[in-house]
C-alpha cells in the first residue's frame, strides 16, 4: 500500500494512510507535526520521510512458542502440565521473524501449574528472559493468567482454603511486582463465572472461589495485583459472552473493583461468529464503558468442531489438518473478523491464539502459520491489512515554511526522518479518542532508536 | 393415612404422623403441648384430638383463575394483555374446592399491564377482593411481580427514563402498602438477569434496567418495598437456572440487597428436571444461604415442548391435549418433584403454576385439573401426598397427669380439641429448624376460629 503527499499551499505539507472507510475512520487520526533541530529551530522547507512503527491498537498473538528460543535452549521443555501449546524448537527463528512482522503485543503464559510445579520453585527468570527479548524488539508484554481454576498449582490441593488464598495472594504479588516494567498489562483472574462451580477436576482455585464467592476472588486478585503495580492494567477475562458474565461484571464494579479493560476471549473453533453477532456482543460489553479486549481469538483452517461441544477441551482428535478450503476460509475470515473488531470503538486491542500449528491447543489448525513453518492465506491477509491497508509505509514529502507536516495516519508510533536527524512520535491518544490528534512539537536527534 | 397414638407412661401421651424417611425427617418436629383450661389448671387426663390444619411449608398455587369468584363477576374480565392463564367463570366453585384442598398459599398477579392498563387506573379493589377471599380461607398470599419487562404496562414507552424510574418506585410503594396486611411476600423483581438484554418487544423495564443495570433495579425494587412495608418477605425472582443467576445474586448481596428469599422457577414443560439436576440447582443456589421457594413449577400430562425452544413463549400449538400416558407421567413426576422438594433444607415453599388446563399458560396440559374439571392423577397424587403421607390426621389420645400431649408431626398448624374447648398452635418453626419444636403452654377456648 501506499502514503499519498499532499500539495504545497496554505496548510502544511501532509502525508496520508488511504482512507479507511467510514466504519474505521475513528482508528484514523490527522496531526501536525513541527520538526525543529537541535537549536529549536523550525526545520522548514526540509526533506522529511514519515513512515508508521507500530499501531496503538493493540495486534497480540502468543508468545509461548519463542520462550525457548529467548532462552537459548537446545532441548524441550517440559512442566509435566498444560501449557497451551508450544512449537518444537526447529524453526523458531523464522517463526520469530514472521511474529514480529504483523504483532506488537505478546501473551506470556503464567498459568501457576507449569510456572511453579514444586511449591517455592517458579520458572521466573526464563519467563523474564523471554519478557525482555520481546521488550527488546519494542513488543508490549501481557501476562496471563494470575488466578485461574485450570493449569493452576496441583499442590494446592494439599492446603486448607485460607492457605490457598494466602498463597494466591503472594503468588500474584510476587509476579506482577517482580515483572513490573517489563510485564504491565495482566489478566488479574481468568473465567471467574465458572470458577466455583467448575466441575472437570478439582483444584484449589475452585475450592477458594466457591468459598469466598467470585466477587470476593476477583476483588482478592484486583487488589493484590494493583498494590504490587498501581500503573499495571488489569482485565478481568473470561470466555462467557452470556448475560452470565454481564451479572458478574456489574457486581464486580458495584463492588468497586477497580477493572481496567474488559476481557473477552473469542476461540471459534466452532465456526467464526459473523459480524452481527460480533458487533452484538461488543455493543453488550460496550454498554460498562471500559475498554475491551478480545484476549484471545481464533480462527480454524480446517474442520470445525461440532457445535454441540460445550468444553472445547472435551474434543480429542488424533489427526486436525489444515485444508485447502479451510485455509481460504479463514484468510477471509479473519480479514472480517479484524475489520469488524477494529470499527468497534471500545476495542483496543486483538489478540490471535497462536502464530502455528505446531503444538498448537487441542491439536487445532489454529495458526497462521502451518506445522511445516509456512505461512496460511490467513498469515499473508492479516499481515496485508495490518501492515497494508491500515499502515503508512514511508512517505517523503518536505516540511513547509515553519517546519510543520501533517500526518495522517492510524493511531501509533511514527518516525520522521530528515537530513538533520530523525523523531519518534506517538500519534493520536487512546484508539477511541483518535481523528483530529493534538499538534506535536518535536527535535530531530541524529541518534533516533532504531 | 392414619396418625398413631402412643401408649400410656412416664412419658406424655403421644400422636405421631407416619414416619416420612429419613431425607424427610427435618420436616417432622415432636413437640410437647401442654393444654391448660381457662383457669390455667393444666387440663389432666383428657381425651383430646389432635389434627394438623396447614403446612409450614409453603404449598402454594396461582390465585389467578378465583378471582371472578371472589369477586362474583357474572362475565368475563379482559384487559387487553397478557394475564398468564385464567379459567373460565363455569365450575369456579368445584375449581375452588379443589384448590383450597390442597394448597396454601396463593400467588395474584400483579403483572402492571393487566394491573394498571391506563395510568391511573389500577385494578387495586379487585385484587383486594380476591385476597381477602383467599385470607378468609386461611390462605397465605403473595404477590408478583412488582418490577417484570414483560407484560408491564405498555404506556411506559411513552415516558423517559428518569420517569419510568419514578413511576415504577411509586407503583412498588402504592401495591405494596396498599395491600400490607393482606399480602406480605413478593416477587419484588422478576428474571432481572434477561432484564436489560430482553429484546422481544420494547418496553419501558428493559429501558430502565438497561439504562441504571441490573444492580440499581434490583436494589430500586427492594428499597421500595421494604420501605412500603418493613415486615414484607421480598424475593429476586427468576427462570435462568444457569450461572448467570449465581452471578446476580453475588453482586446483589455485595451490594447489600436486602433479599430475603431466593426464587427459581421451574416451569418444566420441556419435561422433568429428575432428582439429580433438581438437587444440583438447590444445592448451588442454596450456598447463598437464603431460604429458597420454587415459585412456578410446571409439570406435563401432555406432549413435551421439544428441548430446542429456548423461550418458552414461542412455541404456539393450536391443540395441546392432556394425555392418559401423559396424566400418568404427570402424576409420577409430581411426587417425586414435591419430595425431591422437600428434601433440601433450604427449601420453604413450592408453588405449582396452575390448578387448570382451562386457560393454562401456553395452553399447555400443566393443570392438575382437566378443562372438563375432573381432576387428574396428579392432582390426587399430590392431594394424597400433602394431605395424607406428610398429613397428621384428627386422632384421639389423652393428655397425661400434667396435661400434656406429644405431637409428632409435619412442622406446620395444629388443632387440639377437648371438650373444654380448643386450642390452635403452630408446631415447630420454619421448615429448617423442625425436628425437636420448643414445647408449647396454651390455654383452650371454646370459641378457637373454625
């Protein structure tokens, strides 16, 4: 895709993102940018190329499959527990290339069964290892989960309620404080509405929330994760898109739970929601005036799983290939599904399950990516749309008599480079405050960060 | 069934209801009355019959279809809306014999859109006839629904938000108080969890609950009608037996709600929930610890509705027979629904929704009662039930040297009579604390209401 240049004239000199539509159009926003040097004064009538960095919505996928590949390890890793998918360690590195080349927010795993097996053991420092090689490649980090029923420590199950809770309430101290910095965005507690009542196998977590009650649990994990980080942003998370989880929410913030961002997990395993039903669930969470994120979104490339599946982790299947059709089917669709999230103004960010199909979730053809390290329709659409259609690449005009240029551009991070020296910027504040941005008044430095 | 009379000893002369098993036994009290005459001289070796007069536990029905008796209407009462069944004004009698058999408590319809068709007008003295018809039988009463999205009144949608609130808080007081005395327990709120997303028909409850949330509607209609009448039992009321109901109730406590009883309805016409599931939705919702009434169980003698209907309004069948096969059915779920009932120590009070077929909701067979009026097995079924297997009998015995007697029996309304006249007492407390009742001291009078 290209920028466009504006004419000379009256109004500075601008480059523009094409149009997006009018749907998408509050992602967009115009701001003048005064260029001065390194004296303060205006770089006019100079050469200046701008080209986008990241987007400020939020584009997440996982990045449980590249902890290895942080770490330098040569051999698998193994907690003896769930851990929700992880390639073999072959191809990381051009998995990693093609990660970052569409994501800018990573999903850690936390899930306390493989952080911490042994009580008094937890795998802090290869989780830190694997926070800071995204950090160093500019990748916002999301931990996930603090307290949740499944994956949770299975010796919790050896302690009494008020023992459980006293360790669930340093468990999340200790990580979100010790990940401060670096992780700052966290699901403080994940699928709370069926947590007292979860009846697959028993764990602690359960037996804690059924004796406390939700609002109680969410209110121990909101408290304990926002006094180890007042400035972390904490969601409340679940796959309930049911009025179940709307009567939750309520009694969660008319118990003064200080909820950041809503959560709201999207695994379409059974077939892709459509836009309508899509935009009806947004509008229902919309309606508590939090930002939302959709924390975890999928979409298949093969068979789907019958509908009447209830727990998506009941269906086992040896063999779940990815198909022709399918993967046709899910580069259309996932090009729908992000349109239709990103003309939602409370959405402010999208995260995608898993970038391949190796030791992708349930076996599913979930990625983007195939098992053989070659990317989907679907892999190849998103990245057209998110660095294509909705990005500006870099674009030279020249800055006017008072060294101004307007940008005109999807909300992000932005570089403008002169002869004089190059600036980063952040245009246009939060995703649903876009359109007319504040002007900005920047000094070029010869050593912008690359 | 019979009573039973203990033998003569140190012990005081005894009757005894048939021993009910031991899931039961927290029904049955053994209480020890002492009969005194009106000189207050204990009442010593005499014959005296003990008979029991009502159940502590609440058996209830809709008083819906008396209300033409009650009120000696001559030709049929229309409003123009939906009234959720009514018989015709043929039989009235026969009908009222049939109920007043068997239950105890009378649910009336307060539904605002047959209540109150044109503001202003309320149908306040009819109501007010019917319940005093019913209290002259010893009837308990109970009112629903004080704030319900369907069948409200339809003028609401003319109003603003901020006046539907007030209108609906003076709507609570005004009912409320108005009827104080007469009847005491309400649905307060009705299915408050589908409230704000019901999207059926437009109506001005969903508009305000969608506007304020669940929470402030919910603590609106308590409020209201705590304070239209202190004394009042109110309960949230509603059909989602899913989590979504757990949810509310978590955040209506949190908020400190004032319920005092949680209802569940149970309207079956998609067949018998069975012993498991029935003692799974107790068990859950009992956690709360609040007395739990199942306030609209339905049980078919016909065709089930098919499981895919998700709301029940929408299955329309031109002819919805009662069935041999089907009375049979019915007539077996009925007791095994009261008796799974009764098991669960939370549970005070089980209304049946509807004594008829004639003008049933639905025009489904969930009547105990064919629409020629002959009864069906289920009404004699639980006739036999109630007031037979859980039923003390009139039985003689004879007080001992101290003038006491031993009853033993289901916790509820007693009269003992002697030829110096009666006494009416009530043995045992609410449902839950049965077993061993604080001994009762009465005096007989020759004049105990008949």
């Amino acid at each position: 895709m290209t920028g466009t240049v504006g004419g000379a004239g009256a109004d500075p000199a601008a480059v523009a993102v094409a149009d997006p539509g009018a749907d998408l159009r509050h992602r967009v926003t115009s701001t003048t940018v005064t260029l001065r040097g390194a004296d303060g004064a205006p770089l006019a009538g100079r050469e200046v190329t701008v080209e986008q960095r990241s987007h400020a919505l939020g584009m997440g996928n996982i990045g449980f499959d590249l902890i290895p590949l942080a770490n330098g390890e040569t051999t698998a890793h193994t907690a003896g527990v769930e851990t929700f998918g992880g390639a073999s360690l072959d191809g990381l590195e051009h998995l990693a290339e093609l990660w970052l080349e569409v994501f800018n927010t990573a999903t850690l795993p936390f899930y306390w069964g493989a952080f911490e097996p042994r009580r008094g053991e937890p795998d802090t420092e290869r989780l830190r290892r694997a926070a800071q090689w995204f950090a160093d490649r500019g990748v916002a980090l999301k931990g996930h989960p603090l307290v949740w029923h499944t994956a949770t420590a299975p010796w919790l199950t050896d302690l009494g309620v008020d023992e459980i809770e006293r360790v669930q309430r340093e468990r999340i101290r200790r990580e979100v404080s010790g990940f401060a910095g670096l992780v700052d965005t966290w699901d403080a507690i994940n699928e709370a509405v069926i947590m007292p009542v979860f009846d697959k196998e028993d764990n602690g977590i359960t037996r804690l929330c059924r004796a406390r009650g939700r609002i109680a649990t969410v209110r121990m994990a909101f408290e304990e994760a926002r006094a180890a980080n007042p400035a972390a942003t904490l969601l409340l998370n679940d796959f309930d898109m049911s009025t179940a989880y709307e009567c939750l929410l309520e009694g969660v913030l008319e118990a003064g739970v200080g909820v950041d961002v809503l959560g709201l997990q999207s695994h379409m395993h059974q077939g892709y929601w459509g836009e309508e039903r899509t935009l009806a669930v947004l509008d229902r969470f919309a309606r508590y005036g939090l930002p939302i994120h959709l924390t975890e979104s999928t979409l298949l490339s093969g068979d789907l799983m019958p509908a009447h599946v209830e727990d998506l982790n009941d269906w086992q299947v040896e063999h779940w290939p990815s198909t022709p059709a399918g993967e046709e089917r899910q580069a259309e669709e996932i090009v729908r599904h992000y349109r239709t999230l990103a003309s939602h103004p409370s959405v402010e960010a999208v995260t995608y399950w898993g970038l391949t199909d190796d030791g992708a979730w349930l076996g599913a053809p979930a990625g983007l990516v195939r098992a053989d390290g070659t990317p989907k329709p679907a892999y190849e659409a998103l990245r057209d749309l998110v660095k294509g259609a909705w990005w500006l690449p870099p674009t030279t005009t020249r800055t006017d008599d008072e060294g101004r240029v307007t940008v005109r551009g999807w909300t992000g991070d932005y570089r403008l480079t002169t002869a004089a020296g190059a600036a980063d910027v952040r245009l246009g504040g939060p995703a649903r405050s876009g359109r007319t941005g504040e002007p900005v008044d920047v000094s070029v430095s010869g050593s912008a960060a690359g």
